[in-house]
C-alpha cells in the first residue's frame, strides 16, 4: 500500500456524543471511510496520520435515508463507517484545544 492511497482512505472523523464516549471509555473512534477501503487499509492510515498504534478495526456500511421532497422520494447516497480501536496509552485529541 502506497501513503498516497492512505491519506484517502480517510474521509473525516465523526464526532458525536456517542463516538466521543467511546473515546473516553473504550479507546475507539469512528471514522467516515471511502466506501473500497478494507480494515487494513484503515488501520495503517490511522496509524500513518494520528501516529498511534492500531489494536482492531470495526468497519460497517450504513444504509442512506429515504428522504421526502413535496410528493418525490430521493435517497441519501449510503457511505462507510469504520471503528477503530487503539492500544493502551495511545488516543487521539480532535479538539486542538489551546
């Protein structure tokens, strides 16, 4: 695997309050991930980009909504979601608080 396929692979961290009490608790963060990408592929560019090491990686495809606009019905595109564990001692701080 090449770094420059890895720096695609992630598409943008999910913050919410059930991803940011996983981080607390568990160790885990979610991440929004191209929809090709595989556990590998994510472990190593988590890895690569926050400089941590990787214990697993959960990956999961979440189903767009069907959505109403006066009488059509569209659907959200579906995307992945990936969970990624780290080792004891190691997190990641998305906040870049002062």
């Amino acid at each position: 695997m090449n770094k420059e396929r890895l720096m695609k692979v992630l598409l943008g961290p999910l913050v919410s309050e059930k991803s940011t009490m996983m981080g607390e608790l568990a160790g885990q963060y979610a991440f929004r991930v191209v929809g090709d990408a595989n556990k590998r592929e994510i472990g190593r560019a988590v890895e690569l980009l926050f400089e941590v090491e990787v214990a697993g990686v959960q990956v999961l495809n979440v189903k767009g909504k069907v959505k109403r606009l006066g009488k059509r019905l569209g659907r959200r595109q579906d995307w992945r979601k990936a969970y990624v564990r780290l080792k004891p001692g190691h997190n990641i701080d998305f906040g870049g608080g002062a």
